[in-house]
C-alpha cells in the first residue's frame, strides 16, 4: 500500500511540475491534467470520512488516504491557476520582441553564441568560456545609450535642436598706454585746477627761484667727521612725506635752489609730480601732470636753466617742462624706439646723448629744429638701461648694459658700429646703472644684480679701470619694486647713496672704501622702501621714492 502511495504522489509532483514547461511541451502538459482531473472526481465521489480500505480492482490512486488526496488537490487547483495566467506566452513573446529589438550579430558573434551552445551541450564548454583566450571585452554597441552630457556646453536648445552659431565680431585691443599727441602740452596739472591762483602762484614761485639760483662753485670736501656731523642732523617728519605720484616712482631730482625746497619725481603711470615743501599749512604743495604715457626713468633739472625740467620716458620721447610759459616742449622723439636713459654732453645742456633699450644711442642737439636725432649710433650692447657723462672731460661717456658696462669718447663714434674704450667685464649679472663720481669723475660706481656694489677707480681713462672696492650689499628688490641705483652725494664725491631691504626702513649711505657712513631711520615716517633716492647739490636734504608714489625726504 506504502508502495503504491509514493508511486501515485510522484507521478502527480511530476505531472503538476510539467506546467511550468515551455510552450513546446503544451501536449504533454495537457495530458498530465487530465489524469489529475480524472482522478479529482475519482476521489470525489468517494466519502472524505471513511476509513475503510478501497475494495481491489480499482486503479492505483485509489489506496490514497484523505489528507493524500486533498493535497494532490490543492497542487491541480495551483497548477490550473497557472496555466490560466498563460505566463509562458508572456515569456515567449518577450522574448521574440527583445530578439527583434537586437541588431544583427556580426559573424564573430555567431560563431561565439554557437560554440557556447555547443559547449552546452556537451558539457564542455563551461570549461572553455572560464578561460582568457576566448573570453573578450564587449564592444560598446552604437545605439547604447551613453552618460548625459550638458547641453549649455554642447551649444544644444533643451528641445534637441541646435543652436545657430553666434557671429564672431573682431575684438578692438585698446592700447593701455596710448602715445600722447607730438608737439608742445600745456602744463595743466591733473589735481588741481589749471585757472587758480595758487597754481599760478606755484609757477611764478618756480620761475622766480630759477632765476635767483646761481651756479655752484666748486668747495672744498669735507672732512668725514663733519659730514657725517651733519647727516645725523637730518630728520624726516609726517610733513616730510607725501604721495606726489600714481604708482611707482623711477626717477627723482631736486631743485639746486637755496631758497625753496623743490622735488620732481617721474612716476611708473608717466606723470611727473612737483612738490614744493615750503608752501604754506593749507596748501598742499603736490603739483602732477602728464606729460608721457610710459614710465619716467630720468628726470633732470637743467644746469643752464633751473626753469627747464627734462624728462625721458619709455615711450620714446624726451621732453623740457618750462614753467616760465607752462608748456611742456617736445625735444625727442622716436616712436618706433623706447628711451631709458639721458644726459647732458655740454655744460649749457644744448646737446644730449640719449641711450635707448635695444642698444643704440642718439646724439641730439636742441638748437636745431625739429624733434629728430643728430646722429644715431649702434653701440655694442644689446641693452642700455643708464648714460652718463663724465664732469670734467665731457667727451667721455658711460653705459650700464646687460652684463657689462662701457666706456666711450662721442669723438670716435660710428653710426654702423662703435667699440668702446673700456670694458668693465667683472660683472655677473645685469647692471642697474653705472655713474661717474660727480666732481672729478674718478671714480665710477656700479649696481648689479649679484648683490655688490663695485667702484672702479677712472682717474686715468686707458685702456682697463681697476677695481678698488666691492660692496655686499642687497639689491634683489624683487617684482614690484624699483630696482637699487647707487649714486653719488654731489657734495661728497667719496660717497654713495643707495636704497636698502633691511628691516627697519632706511636709506643707506656707503663710503668708497666699503665702510658704512650713515643710515637715515624714519620710524613710522618711512616703513618702505626707497629704491631711488638724491641728494641736494648743496643743502643737506635727501629725497627718496618708494614703489607707491611717496617721496620721503630728510633735511636739517
């Protein structure tokens, strides 16, 4: 009985399992169920209480036991509710779309689908597809959808259409610095009011000083002890300081006058600021104008004339602000050159030689009309960033270059090509300036770039200059600084000025022997640094600038 039991109820689990077969087996599906249907009503007319054993001759499901038969019962009712959901239907159609949905297979793809289902088949294959040779990165299919992207940058309108391309227009570069008009400017100042009386008043103050200032007669040195005496004498004060520029200043002169304080400093912007520090309380002294569109590297008063102030710029003109009739007279110029540096050839300032960036050198003559040069020379150099003129044989000539420094005469000059005299080769690297000693010129002072400041003695110009003193000295004045020019004090000729980086500010001032004479201190008055700095031809008043347009200055 046990026997035929199990035997029924496998038959049924293999009969109700067949319902979840593909649609290709539907036959054999049916089949089953109507065995299990045919036994359901077989055991339904029988009584679900009795528990008497079936008489023999009936078939073999009917030895099952009550609880046996409800359950085959309940697997056909699943099994029927199943079938009705039609579930495998579902699944082929699926199927049949996703495959229509699929592009052809390539014949490499074929030939793969076909060996994995042969390896299927046998057994074989999951071996095979396991191992690196066959197994092979995907292709990335040319329908896929890939990762969003932003159409702002993709030029796209949001509803996919493309945007049209923006017309480009020509884009107008403007000059930072335009070149301002030739000829003659007026002297307007830029701070003030051009009809005042106080700006009249300033330049009826300039002329009248120019014409009571004489010339300086040569005086005796004085000893070290008493020039050092009277620098600590000189002190700086909050009227002692004041903006007279915008940005940096590149050059800076005072007035040879006895009477009146005067100070001229050249600015980065071109402008040339005028401080007079004898005005009265409610004044403000500070005169700017504009009389160039680049920076200003050289300023000088003019030895015949204290009324005539020339300034050189590196937008290729060179001009004399006359305050007598309040114009600013175009002397030089070159547009398609940049200027660096000028000085006088003759005592009366009527000749100039002017030294330009890319190496070359131009003689001018003011008394000649026109605003062209005499004669133009290529020298040596490939760069000139300062001239000087020797003070006593004036044919004689220096030039700071790149890397070394050059000694000249203007009588043997060659406008195809000219050798200098001397050569100062001691030099590694660039050269700020180089100047003549400002009474006899013996001596010639250099800054470079290496930390030193070299004085040469010049006494007998022949064919080497010795060296006599290097001083250690810090001149790295970095990007945003004016860079170091040691000068002399015209009233000590054994003695430099010179800016320094230490900390507290100060001015420093160096003896020809390398010995340090005096450091002017400012306190709170001076918490910058003065890169160019100039002393008074007679008075004890040193006037230094700094990279924001202040001009300090120290007097007794």
């Amino acid at each position: 009985m046990a026997a035929t039991s199990s035997k029924a109820e496998s038959t049924l689990q293999k009969t109700s399992l067949d319902v979840y077969t593909e649609s290709d087996k539907q036959q054999h599906k049916s089949t089953s169920d109507t065995v299990i249907l045919r036994e359901v009503d077989r055991e339904s007319s029988q009584d679900l209480d009795s528990d008497e054993d079936t008489t023999p001759g009936l078939d073999e499901f009917s030895g099952l036991s009550p609880y046996e038969r409800k359950r085959l019962k309940n697997i056909s009712e699943n099994a029927n509710f199943f079938a009705s959901l039609q579930l495998s239907e579902s699944a082929a159609r699926l199927r049949e779309m996703i495959k229509r949905r699929q592009p052809p297979a390539s014949k490499r793809e074929r030939d793969r689908e076909r060996e994995r289902e042969r390896g299927r088949d046998t057994g074989r294959g999951r071996s095979r597809l396991h191992t690196g040779s066959l197994m092979k990165k995907p292709k990335k299919r040319e329908n896929e959808t890939g990762c969003r992207r932003s159409m702002r940058l993709l030029k796209v309108d949001p509803s996919g259409v493309s945007l049209p391309a923006t017309p480009t227009q020509p884009t107008i570069i403007e000059d930072e610095n335009p070149m301002l008009p030739p000829g003659p400017l007026e002297m307007t100042p830029e701070n003030q009011d051009a009809d005042s009386e106080l700006f009249k008043r300033f330049l009826q103050t300039w002329a009248e000083v120019s014409k009571t200032s004489g010339k300086n007669t040569e005086k005796d040195l004085p000893n070290i002890k008493s020039y050092k005496a009277n620098l600590n004498g000189m002190v700086i004060n909050e009227d002692t300081v004041r903006k007279v520029t915008k940005g940096s200043v590149f050059s800076v002169a005072l007035h040879p006058s006895e009477i009146r304080t005067l100070v001229a400093a050249g600015a980065k912007s071109g402008q040339v600021g005028l401080w007079d520090l004898t005005h009265q309380s409610k004044e403000d002294g500070v005169y700017v104008f504009q009389p160039h569109s680049q920076p200003v590297s050289c300023l000088y008063f003019s030895p015949a004339n204290p009324a005539h102030i020339l300034s050189l710029s590196y937008d290729g003109t060179l001009r004399c602000g006359d305050f007598s009739r309040a114009i600013f007279e175009e002397v030089y110029r070159d547009e398609r050159s940049s200027f660096s540096s000028f000085d006088f050839l003759g005592e009366d300032a009527s000749t100039l030689i002017v030294g330009h960036w890319n190496g070359n050198i131009s003689l001018v003559d003011r008394r000649t009309p026109g605003t062209s040069y005499e004669k133009l020379i290529n020298s040596s150099l490939r760069k000139i960033r300062t001239v000087h003129v020797h003070p006593v044989h004036r044919q004689y000539f220096i030039t700071a270059g790149l890397r070394d420094t050059h000694i000249y005469d203007t009588r043997h000059l060659n406008p195809r090509g000219s050798q200098p005299l001397i050569s100062l080769t001691e030099h590694t690297k660039s050269i700020a300036s180089a100047y003549f000693s400002p009474l006899t010129g013996n001596k010639v002072v250099t800054t470079c770039a290496d930390c030193k400041l070299r004085i040469f003695d010049s006494s007998c110009i022949s064919s080497e200059i010795p060296l006599l003193t290097t001083i250690r000295h810090n001149t790295i004045t970095g990007r945003w600084l004016t860079r170091f020019q040691a000068v002399w004090d015209p009233k000590q000729e054994d003695c430099i000025i010179v800016g320094s980086m230490a900390h507290p500010r100060r001015v420093e001032i160096f003896h020809e022997t390398g010995k340090q004479v005096h450091s002017f201190f400012g306190g709170e008055c001076l918490v910058s640094v003065c890169s160019i700095n100039a002393m008074h031809p007679t008075r004890y008043i040193l006037a230094g600038g700094n990279s924001s347009g202040k001009v300090h200055v120290f007097m007794s």
